[in-house]
C-alpha cells in the first residue's frame, strides 16, 4: 500500500461518543450484570485467571493501606466469589482501571454487545464521515484509553450497526498515555507516516497539546455532555465530524 497524504486519528469519549454513554450505559451494565456474570461462569478458566488478577491486585492494594480495598482468597475458598464481587465494586467506586478489573468488564461487555442489551453509541453524524473517509482513501484509526477489545466492540456493534469495517486500526494506552507527545510519535510510526499527515480528533485539551507538540494536527471536539474549555486555547474546533476539514 502506498503511503496515505492523510490520515485521521480520532478519540472516542468527547468525539465519536457521548462521554454519558461510557458512565450511564457501559459502567451500569457491569454492576448490574456482575452477579450474573459471576455465577454462571465460577471456576472457568478466563474467570479464574481474571480472578487471579484481580487478587494480586487486592493484595498490592491492601499493602498500600488503600481504605476498603477488599482481600480475595484462594480459589475455592467459601466467600470467594463475595469478595471477588466486593473487590470489583470497590475499584468501579474508585475509578479504577486496573488490568483485573478491565479484563474482567471487558467479558462482561462483550457478552452484552453480542446479546444486542448494549448498543455503541455513536454520534449522528460519525458513521457517513467514516464512510466518506474510506470511500476518499483516507485511514481513519482511533487512540482511546478504552482497551482495544472494547473499542472494537463499540464500533463493531454500534447502534449504526457494524463500523469496524470503515475504520483501519486502533490504539490504546498501551502505545502510551493520551497526554505524551511521545504517544503520538510512536502512533506515527506504526502508521507508517510522518506526524504531520495525522489529524487528531479530541474533547481532551491536554491531548491536543501533546499531539501537537508531536507535530501532529490536533481539533477539539465539542460535543454536547462535554466539559468546558477553557477560553483562548489556540486550536481549531469542530462540533461534528463533517467540520473536519
Ligand atoms: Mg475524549
């Protein structure tokens, strides 16, 4: 494939998504399923291994004096799955986002967006943008701090249906943090393009500025449900994708 004049990188909570639907719908839908979750599939091995995590991580939590972190026993202790439960609510109260805690939402997850109970939301006028980009030859490709299953699965099952097939690739922080220059540079590179052909697309100021310290071109997203900006922050807006030049 030859090398692409552009290239467009978009964030999803802010941008793409309302950031209501990440904590009104997909946080909700684990408390509410948790149980479930955890009774039908008790001693499975995906669930034992997301249990082990997520024990390793109460036991580095309750080392470090953390108030409330729950301990979880051995397997096949008695109370094993109440503290397991106790431990993930403790860390959903806390905004954690521990990897015991998002392998273990991201089962819960899939399970409901191939069920059809959770539907990605998108906003109205993202899918005919990805479907214009792809129809010119531009690659699109999303940077979230969602996991990339997750990502793949709110656009794969979206409440536009399939989008994964407009877009060309995903990233999240394991490439590294949304506010380092040096995530952007390393995005760059996997692309196989230079920063200065990537278009950025985000609600988050602070990601804006290290893209463009990168050299990349960063667009703030407004979006209803967005938190405000603060005034003269120096780069162009948008407040749907059709605006991105
Ligand atoms: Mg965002």
């Amino acid at each position: 494939m030859s090398t692409p004049e552009r290239v467009i990188v978009l964030d999803i909570e802010g941008t793409t998504t309302s950031i209501s639907f990440v904590y009104d719908a997909m946080f909700p839908f684990v408390r509410r399923e948790l149980d479930r979750y955890l009774d039908a599939h008790e001693g499975e091995p995906p669930m034992t291994a997301d249990v082990a995590l997520l024990r390793a991580q109460a036991e580095e939590d309750v080392a470090a004096g953390l108030e409330g972190a729950v301990p979880i026993p051995e397997d096949g202790a008695e109370g094993l799955m109440e503290a397991v439960r106790a431990s993930v609510l403790w860390q959903m109260d806390n905004d954690r986002k521990t990897t015991g805690l998002k392998s273990l939402q991201g089962k819960i997850w899939k399970a409901g967006f191939e069920s059809g109970e959770l539907k990605g939301h998108v906003f109205e006028d993202v899918p005919g943008r990805l479907e214009a980009w792809a129809g010119a030859g531009v690659p699109v490709y999303i940077y979230s701090s969602g996991s990339v299953s997750a990502q793949k699965l709110l656009f794969g099952y979206s409440e536009a249906g399939d989008l994964t097939r407009y877009l060309d690739g995903y990233f999240d922080t394991r490439i590294g943090s949304k506010k380092e220059a040096d995530s952007y540079r390393a995005i760059a590179d996997e692309i196989g393009v230079a920063p200065e052909t990537i278009t950025f697309v985000t609600d988050n100021l602070a990601e804006a500025v290290a893209a463009r310290e990168a050299g990349v071109e960063a667009i703030l997203s407004l979006r209803p449900g967005n938190p405000a900006l603060p005034q003269d922050h120096g780069f162009p807006t948008v407040t749907s994708l059709t605006e991105v030049p």
